[in-house]
C-alpha cells in the first residue's frame, strides 16, 4: 500500500502469540495513522470497565502516513492506550528515528494486548519479530539502557525504553528513544511498564513505497529551499523551544512557583540563551528535519557528576525550572536528566513537584513525610530527593506517583485548588488566568490538559486576553487542524512556525498514497477522532460529559498576584459561558454530550448507539448543528 | 570539487541518506544511501557523517577495474562491478555501504544534492 | 597464520629493546595515537608508529594530495594526486599493519573542533605545518591534558619536543613569532628525520622507555651539522598555559 | 664588549659570519638586547624567532654578556 508499511502486527504478550496481518487500506485512510489509528483501536477494543494498568489495556505504537518519507516532517510515532492519568483516551507522540524506522521495517502499527509473564523487550529486525527476555534491562535508567542496548544490538537499532518509573505504574511515565526524545504524556510509559515491556528496538532496511516519488520528492525539496531563509528559522535553530522562556514572562504566561505567579523575575537565569552558551553540546534534529530545534546539552553542577541530555525544552524549563523555581540552568538541565532516566514526563513530573513543593510551603507535607529532607523551591537536591521517593514509590511518594489530582484527593484539605490539572493530566507550560481561550483548551481536550491539541496564547492576545468572546470557535478549530499532524505523523512545528501550509501537507499525502484528498476531508478525519475520543471518555467515566470539562479553582478565583498579568483570572461565570458556547460550537448539547447528527455525520453512529444506551447522548439541538464547526483564525503555533 | 563535510555542523536529521537515496534508487530507504550518519550519543554527543572523499582507492582494488574516474568522482560501473565486495574491505575510511538489495556497493558519485538539502552547512561543496 | 603468531613475529625485532617487552608491545597495541597533519612529518612518524603496533592511530588531514607535496610525503603515488591525503595514507599503512586501527579524518582543525577531535587520544603528534592550526591544537592537547609531541621543519633546521604542561612548557610558552608568510623550504629529508623523531618520543612514552623529551627542545641544524638539545621553561605569561597546574 | 652570534641555516647570509662559517663576532656597546643588537645589524623583524646560549632558551629581550656565544633560530613551524 502506497504511502504505509503495509503490515499491522499484533502481540499478545501474554500467549507470545504475534500475528501479521496485511494494514487495511480502508481503515488508513479513515483514520490516516498514530492519533487517528489509536482512537480507532482502543474504542473498538477496550472493554469500558478495564484497568488502564491492567491485562485489558491495549498498548499501540503506530507510525502515520507522513512517517518516514521525505515530508515536513515526518519523525514521529504515536502511542496509544487507556491512560492512567485520565482513564480516557491517550495519545503521545515523540520525534527521533524511531517511527520512520518502523517504516522502513515495514509495521505501519503494533498491537500489543495481555501482560507478559517475564519483563521482555520487542524485537524487530525487518521481518523478524521476537518478544526478548529483557534479563537485567529491568530496571534500568531510561538513557542508561538505551546505550546498553545499542552497544547489545549494534548503532543502527533504533531504541525506546521505560525507565523505573514506568516499571512502577508512575502516572506520568514516559517513554525515551533517541537520549531525549519522549512521548511524555499521558502515562504511557505506565501503560509499557504494566505490559511488563521494557523497550522496544527497530531495526528497517526496506524501501517505503511511495505512489508519485518524483513529485513527492519536489515538493518537499522546494519547501526545504523556501523555508530555510524564513526569519524563524534562525531563531529556531539556535534556541529551539527554549527561545520562548522570555516570551512567555513578558506577556505573564509562565508558570512560576507551581502557577502561584506567572512571571519569574531570574528568567534570564534560565532561558534559551543560557542554555546555548551554558551547557550546549550539539543540535540535534529528528529524522528528515532541518529546523534541528534540538539541544543536546551538558549540565555541570559543583559536587554532582557531569550530565548529558537533549534539552531542557521550553516545557521543561517552565515546569522544572519556572514551576519548582530554579535560578540556574544547569539544575534545570540536571534535572531534566534525572527525569529522563527515570521516566518521568518532565511537564506532569515537574508540575507534581512543584505542587508537592506548594504543599510543603503551606505545610500540607513536612520532613516527616520526607524522609528528613526537605521540598524547598528551587533546590534541585530537595528535587531529587523526592522525585527518587516518587519512582520507588517510597512514603507520601507513593500519593504523589498518582499526580497531582491524584494526589491531591488523597491529601485533601483543599489541595486540588491549585493542582493545576485538567481530567487528571497536568497543564502545560502556560499559566491560562489572562489566556481564557488557552483554559478552555486545557479543560476540553480529550487526553487532559496538553497545549499539543491546541495552543492560543497568540489567539487571546490577538482577540482581546480580557474577552472570551469567540474564542470557542478558535479553540475548536485549533483541536482540529493541530492534532491532525499527530495523526499525520508529522511534526506540527513546519506548519506553526515556517508557514509551510495544511494543503501543502495534503498534496504530499496524496503522491505518497495517490489518494486524492482534500484539506477538509483530513480535517473531518481530525473533528472524527476529536469526537469519538470524547464518546469513549464518557462511557468509561459516565456524565455528563461536561462533568470532565472543569476548571482549577486557581485558574477560575486566584487573581494573579504580580507581574505583566498582574490582578488576572479568567472567573467562573465566564469559564462556564466558555463551555456553553464551546458545546453549541461542536454540536454538543448544553451538559457537553455529543449528538447524534454530529456522531452520524462523521460516519461514527455507532457511538452514538453506545452513548444512548448509558443515556448519555446528547439531546437534539434545536435548529440542528453548526454547519462547519470551528472558525479559523489565522493561526500561530508552538 | 568536492563535498566537505564539517561534523560539528551536523544534527543528525538524515535528510542527506533520505535525498540521497530518492535520486539514486527512485526510493526512500536511508539504508541504501551512500552516506551515513553515525550517532555519537549519549557521549560525546555528536554525530558524524560518513561520506566517500573520492581518494580512489577502491578503483586501485577492484579486481575487475569496475569502478572508473568520472570528472572528479570514481563512479561503480553496475554493468562490469561482480560485487566482490574487494572495495568495500579496502575502503579506509569504511564508506562504501553494502543492502541486500543493492546490485553494487553503494558510492558517492558527487550528484551533490545532499548538500542542496542539508540546511546546517554539514555538508558544503567546495571548489 | 594465527593472530597471536604473527603478532609475535611482526614485532620480534623490536621486542627485545630493553624496557619494552611484551608489557611494552601490550601499552602500544592498547593506545591511540593522533597524529595531526600527514604531510612530511607526518608520513614519517605515522609510518613508524603503525609499524610499531600503536593500536589505534588517528590520521586527521583535511588536505588534498599536490604534485609538490611529492618531494617529502612518500604514502603517496604520483597518480594520486588531487586526491584526499588522509584515506590513502590509511590506506597504504594499513596495507603495512592490517593489524591495527587506522581512522582517517578530513576535519579541518580549528579552535572550535580540536578538543573533540582528539578526544580520548593517549598522544597527540603535532605535524601540521602552520602555527595558527599548531595553537590550536597546542590548546586542545591542554584542555584534554594529553600530551602532544611536536616537530617543526624549515630548509634543514628542525625542532622536537615533548609537551606536557603544567610539567613542561607548552608550544605557545616557547614559539612566540608568527612565522614569514612565504612557505618555506622543506627538503624531504627533514622532516623525514624529525617525523621519525616524533615517533620515537611517542613510542618512548607509550612504552615507558627512557626519558621524554620533556622541559627541552632539540634543535637538528642539519647544515652543519650539529643537534642542540637546550632547557626550556614555561612561560609564566603564557596565553595558553598561564596558571595551569 | 664582544658578543658571538651563530646561526646554521638560513640566517648565515644575514649574518654574515666571520670568525667560522657560522659564527659572527660583534663588538656592542654597554649590554645591549638581542633585539637591539639584531636591529644594529640590520636584520629585519621576523627572521629571528629566538636564540639560546649554553644550552638555554632565550628571547629576544634577552642581553648577553661578555664573550658569550648565542646562537639564532628562524622561525620553524613547517612540516
């Protein structure tokens, strides 16, 4: 099939059965890859009632149409599962080499279901498919084991691991391919540690067949030419997401001692000019990319061995470095590492610190709970002390390896005004009380909390920070056209940041596949998936759906004590008018329920029928659904 | 001319074995390109590109003299080359790649478009 | 013939030198050696130290081969020229000792790159043959803390000496001027002479015979000839090594 | 005083010695830098790197003292 491996495996670790079965071209094209193919899967498969963390669960590795082919850019792989963070849907998905090398091996996805009897790794070399004993592997570092596994394998594997955090059920578990690059969110690190799988390592040597190579090929190589002389990309290559560290202070955005404040006045202390002149090493890019936004760096620290690491990355820095409060790069780096290696996401990981060090700070937690130490901000042996406790689950570590929501139910006394989540998953590194658009975005995104889906810091300002009027439209319109590139494949950063257009990306599908699509057929693809990841939340968690939609307390009453955003909250009563407006945007009823005619025109009336048998379809909207849902702004990403 | 390679400049994006392959093959497969990046991770932390300088020692070994000057590229004749493998062993600088499902050892032939592509100065053409 | 044996015979002949041994054969093979620049004195000293069985031996070189190089570079072939220096140099030493690790490198050598690029070296053998490229790696061989052996050649004059500071100068503490812009004079035989000298310092040092070259610098005149071996001192105001300790 | 200055290779045309073919003896007056004395002598900047005597390094601001024999060194850097 042109344009895809051709071939979808399915593991069941528990039999070691492997079953190859030829990609279905219907269900390609219908779902187009990662993102696309996860929804797909896990709503037909996974019963409602099963444990994210247990033998039902399915966990997915799914490459897309765009992976591994001469596009802008096609790096990434996609992970799916039911995840334990938010008992919903999740997809993450990380660069490297790793999917276009499961390309070339010739996979276009990897099923696995059951549990292994004995911690094992996947094998793959072309055709051979094996589950591996992983021996002493078990229990490894993430980046540890990935050196280990090169110098076992030989260089040209290409490698994702679990550090110890996975192996524990952590909920914000990573996984780590390419010393640095994670498909972070969402606990699916958690989700391969329950499998008992400790890494996966690709090894392709096939060509990919593509329907139109000459002009495929053409297209991408005069938008290499076009763009390399665009005004961002040297920024881009020199700093990478770093660069945004200043950016996000000025205009009161960056979360700053777990989100009390949105402006940290030592941001030079850690931003992306530090960085570069402090501790870089090397840029590093994905496969096919030539923005290369990747810093591979060195952290020194008087007293702490030397570290090396790609990054930290702009998410990084604000919830390590701005949320825990660093001054000082290197501890910012340093702890990157440390989270890397152990497997924490480091947006859900620092954030659950950072929430442990408010709780410390108003004494909800003492060195009692610490075994002695102490959880001061900005101290990075405090940092690393607990987030050790974390991993091995060890005392009060055992509650905070829930995450923040998690860990504020069991700590209640009010903690969860300001654990700054949505759905169980931690924000990103944008403080939302002068960005209501970016809050609605957090709080109606289908895998929890994560500006991937949709980002509007931009859009607020452009459409007035202290209005909310029409930003739903913009937001709906955003949860489309940017999670379609994970559901591409591809990275989003082409689009967002050197204007290289959605219709370009559709023009190279179509020489790759010969399909011949259009913009708004990929579009309904996304608006397909955006809506049945929504259905297969609420029959896991029951309704309303707009039950799940809720705002932190922090977000909705805290004015923001100082800095450029100084005195800002986005208040209850406008967060609600939000989601109304929001729901009548989507064709949802006013309790946030799909409908049938929107489930019906998106081809997935099967989900209404589920919805309607545990009484959660959404009523009938009277006058109908909104023609075209979502309004384009012109859009700036991150 | 020839291609210089600065190691330091390379991120290891790989679009040169992708380009590489596109024109020499019709087909996207890195693994038959004629350049290769080694990664150097986690430490020291660098990549390096391994890329054919055009010494010619391989054309001294080839038993079958198959593999001829061409302006200022030794190019591997399909036609003449028995696949021996002779150069490969005997390449100093280990860039004569080898696939299953190549007809020949795989060698630059200085097309050049690696260098149109890489977008960090990895790779650029020198006189 | 078995590795082991031919490992034996290759290098019976040097074997028995006292100090050297099987102990002395064994630090060789387990070294890694670069040698920076493969002109003149570089053919030499690399020669002798892939003969020797140094394990690894670096050759980095981004020069391409000139009729006018023939005079003194004597790896090469008269068909090669145009024709990079590093890879067939390789390419002939290997031919001369399959048995070690022969890496040629056509980075060019900068401030910027140096340290990288030697890397986890034992010795560093300076034969380049111009200062700027010379102080460059003369602050990479301290930054790293490997030591460098150095040579310089001009008509029949010659210089040699082991660098290790903080125990010894370094090249800057010592070559101050920057030299005429013409290129000078080169006579095969001179750096033919100090390129070997090069060698037996490496070898000395790897194996642990003898006394380095160490705080002196030879001087070959070969015009008369006559070799001055005199005390040199660090510098304390040394752009390089001020401080060093 | 009287100072002897040697030089083997290529310096000896400026030098012109006298006393053998590669020593020069030079009569100065009070104690004069090599500096000074290489400028008295009409050498030019840059063909003199530096200079040892009795098996000592020396740099050009270095002053020899009676009788004392200093031998001149080009600058070598070529390989």
């Amino acid at each position: 099939m042109d344009g895809f491996g051709g071939t979808t495996l399915r593991i069941n670790l528990s039999t070691e059965e492997i079953e190859r079965t030829p990609t279905d071209p219907e269900f390609a094209r219908s779902w187009m890859g990662a993102r696309g193919f996860v929804s797909k899967i896990l709503y037909d498969e996974v019963p409602r009632d099963a444990d994210p963390l247990g033998v039902d669960n399915r966990f997915i590795i799914s490459t897309g149409v765009m992976t591994g082919a001469f596009t802008p850019v096609g790096s990434k792989v996609g992970f799916g599962c039911i995840s334990p963070a938010t008992n919903g849907h999740a997809d993450s998905s990380m660069g490297g080499h790793l999917g276009p090398e499961l390309k070339y091996a010739g996979y276009d996805l990897i099923i696995c279901e059951g549990i292994a009897a004995h911690p094992s790794y996947l094998y793959i070399d072309d055709d051979t498919v094996e589950l591996r004993p992983a021996g002493d592997y078990w229990g490894m570092g993430s980046l540890e084991l990935e050196e280990r596994m090169k110098n076992d394998l030989g260089e040209d594997f290409q490698i994702a691991t679990i550090g110890p955090s996975g192996e524990n059920g952590i909920v914000f578990s990573c996984i780590t391919h390419d010393f640095g690059r994670q498909a972070g969110r969402c606990g699916v690190g958690a989700v391969m540690g329950s499998k008992r799988l400790k890494a996966i390592a690709v090894r392709g040597t096939k060509s990919l067949p593509v329907h139109d190579l000459k002009s495929h090929w053409k297209l991408t190589y005069d938008i290499i030419q076009r763009t390399k002389t665009h005004p961002n990309m040297a920024p881009w290559q020199k700093y990478g997401t770093a660069f945004f560290v200043g950016w996000s202070n000025e205009r009161g955005c960056f979360p700053t001692k777990n989100f009390q404040e949105t402006y940290h006045k030592d941001w030079e202390k850690i931003d992306g000019e530090r960085l570069v002149e402090d501790c870089l090493v090397s840029d590093k890019a994905c496969f096919g990319c030539w923005m290369n936004c990747g810093k591979y760096t060195r952290a020194r620290i008087p007293g702490k061995p030397d570290t090396y690491q790609e990054g930290p990355e702009y998410e990084t820095i604000a919830l390590v470095g701005g949320s825990c409060a660093f001054t000082d790069i290197n501890h910012v780096a340093y702890a990157n590492h440390l989270l890397d290696n152990i497997g924490m996401d480091t947006m859900s990981g620092g954030s659950t610190v950072a929430f442990a060090m408010e709780c410390y700070q108003r004494g909800f937690i003492t060195k009692d709970d610490l075994e002695g130490h102490e959880l001061r901000w900005g101290n990075i042996d405090d940092f690393e002390h607990f987030v050790r406790m974390i991993a091995a689950r060890r005392g009060i570590g055992d509650v905070f390896a829930r995450g923040t929501k998690g860990a504020a139910e069991a700590i209640g006394q009010g903690t969860i005004k300001f654990a700054s989540q949505a759905k169980g998953m931690e924000f990103s590194g944008y403080d939302t009380r002068w960005y209501p658009a970016q809050l609605l975005s957090y709080c109606t995104c289908d895998i929890g909390a994560h500006h991937s889906k949709s980002w509007t810091i931009t859009t607020d300002i452009e459409l007035g920070r202290d209005t909310i009027e029409g930003k739903a439209a913009v937001v709906i319109y955003l949860q489309h056209i940017r999670p379609l590139f994970d559901t591409w494949s591809c990275c989003r950063l082409f689009w967002g940041e050197l204007d290289v257009t959605p219709e370009e990306h559709v023009e190279t599908i179509n020489y790759m596949t010969g399909w011949d699509i259009t913009l708004d057929d990929c579009m309904q693809v996304s608006e397909r998936v955006w809506n049945l990841n929504r259905a297969h939340f609420m029959e896991r968690n029951g309704g309303p759906g707009r039950s799940h939609d809720g705002a932190p307390a922090r977000h909705l009453e805290e004015p923001i004590p100082d800095g450029p955003a100084k005195g800002k909250v986005v208040g209850r009563e406008n967060f609600e008018a939000m989601l109304d407006d929001y729901y009548a945007n989507r064709g949802w009823d006013k309790d946030g329920n799909p409908t049938r005619e929107i489930l019906e025109e998106l081809g997935i009336g099967y989900a209404a029928d589920n919805l309607e048998k545990i009484g959660l379809l959404g009523k009938p909207i009277p006058g109908g659904i909104p023609k075209v849902r979502g309004k384009k702004l012109k859009p700036k990403a991150m | 001319m020839r291609i210089k390679v600065k190691k330091e400049s390379c991120t290891g994006c790989r679009l040169c074995e992708q380009i590489c392959t596109i024109c020499r093959y019709d087909e996207i497969n890195p693994r038959k390109a004629a350049i290769k990046i080694v990664p150097h991770f986690p430490q020291p932390g660098i990549f390096e590109p391994k890329l054919c300088v055009q010494c010619g020692v391989c054309a001294k070994e080839c038993p079958v003299d198959a593999i001829h000057l061409e302006g200022e590229a030794y190019v591997i004749h399909e036609d003449e080359c028995t696949n021996c493998g002779i150069c490969v062993e005997a390449c100093p600088i280990g860039v004569m790649f080898t696939h299953d499902a190549a007809p020949t050892p795989i060698k630059c032939d200085l097309c050049l478009k690696c260098t149109e592509v890489c977008n960090t100065g990895a790779l650029i053409v020198v006189d | 013939m078995p590795r082991s044996k031919r490992h034996t015979e290759r290098y019976a002949r040097q074997i028995d030198t006292p100090g050297w041994g099987a102990e002395g054969q064994k630090r060789l093979g387990a070294s890694h050696v670069f040698v920076a620049g493969i002109g003149g004195l570089g053919c030499a000293a690399a020669t002798y130290l892939a003969a020797a069985g140094v394990g690894k031996l670096t050759i980095c070189d981004c020069d391409l081969l000139e009729l006018s190089n023939l005079n003194r570079q004597v790896l090469y072939s008269t068909v090669d020229v145009g024709s990079p220096k590093a890879p067939l140099a390789a390419a002939r030493l290997r031919a001369l000792n399959p048995d070690i690790e022969i890496i040629p490198d056509l980075t060019e050598i900068d401030h910027a790159n140096a340290a990288g690029l030697i890397g986890d070296a034992t010795v560093v053998v300076d034969c380049l043959d111009n200062l700027e490229t010379r102080v460059a790696l003369n602050r990479a061989a301290i930054a790293t803390r490997v030591p460098m052996v150095y040579a310089a050649c001009s008509e029949l004059t010659g210089h040699l000496s082991f660098l290790r500071p903080p125990d010894t100068p370094c090249l800057e503490c010592f070559v101050s001027r920057l030299p005429p812009a013409v290129e000078p004079a080169i006579p095969g035989v001179t750096p033919a002479t100090m390129g070997s000298l090069q060698a037996m310092e490496v070898v000395k040092y790897l194996t642990g015979i003898g006394e380095p070259l160490a705080g002196r610098l030879l001087i070959l005149e070969g015009t008369e000839p006559r070799i001055d071996v005199i005390q040199i001192e660090r510098d304390p105001d040394c752009p390089a090594c001020r401080g060093l300790s | 005083m009287v100072i002897y200055l040697r030089s083997g290779g290529k310096l000896r045309e400026r030098l012109k010695p006298d006393v053998d073919q590669y020593t020069r003896r030079v009569e100065v007056e009070g104690t004069p830098s090599l500096n000074e004395i290489l400028a008295d002598l009409g050498i030019p900047d840059g063909l003199v790197a530096f200079a040892f005597a009795e098996g000592t390094f020396r740099r050009l601001d270095y002053r020899p003292s009676e009788g004392e024999i200093v031998t001149l060194q080009p600058p070598v850097s070529g390989g």
